[in-house]
C-alpha cells in the first residue's frame, strides 16, 4: 500500500509562541529555525516532522482528562530514564498532570505532563 501523504508538520496552536518553542526545543534538543510574531519553527530531526508553535487568538489550554473533547492530540515521548526526564521537563516548565499510569510489560511505564501553554503529552519509557 502507498502513503497517501506524510507529516511535515506538527502544529501547536498557543497563545504566545516563543516561551513554547523555547520548552519544545529543550526537550527535543532541537534548534529553533524561524522565529516571527505569530509562527516559530524548531529544525525538524533528519527525515522527521517539523515542530511549530502558531498564535491562536483566545487560545484556551486543553483539559486533561477531558470529558467533552477539550484533548483533541498529544504527543507521546519515549525516553530512556522516566525520572531524569521527569525532572528535566519539570524543570524546564511542565506541570506534571498524572502519576504513573501504566506499568504494563507491552506499553511501558507513562506518566502525563502538560507544556507550559497546557497541552499534555507523556513521557513512556
């Protein structure tokens, strides 16, 4: 079967877009590559998406857990030491939404945060 596309972009939509694209570039270790006053971009890993951060006028953080839609995406970070990363995105401005809240064999250990504009993503190792 073909693709019938691929993602060039991850988009996060925020109220202010350079102290999210700060956080994101720090815990990717990816440089930021284009900065104006609505849209910043990190520079994508080789073959990989492009990571941006675009001004959304009256922009509202997600609620997590949601019950009437407010998640609508996350992303989910793999990661070698769940504690040092823990520490790491605490430090760099992540509140840290949950415990952890699976320890299965198959899926691993995940714990969920939210970046400084709100949006939640887990970190699994």
């Amino acid at each position: 079967m073909t693709a019938v596309a691929s993602i060039r972009t991850i988009v996060l939509e925020c109220s202010a877009p350079e102290p999210l694209a700060q956080f994101w570039s720090a815990v990717l270790d990816r440089p930021i590559v284009n900065r104006d006053d609505d849209w910043w971009d990190l520079e994508p890993p080789p073959g990989g998406p492009r990571m941006a951060f675009q001004v959304s006028p009256g922009y509202e953080s997600p609620v997590w857990p949601g019950t009437s839609g407010e998640q609508q995406s996350h992303l989910d970070l793999e990661v070698d030491d769940l504690e040092t990363a823990r520490a790491r995105v605490l430090e760099l401005g992540a509140r840290q939404l949950s415990e952890v809240i699976d320890e299965s064999e198959d899926d691993g250990v995940w714990q969920v945060f939210a970046d400084p504009a709100g949006h939640p993503f887990c970190l699994v190792a």
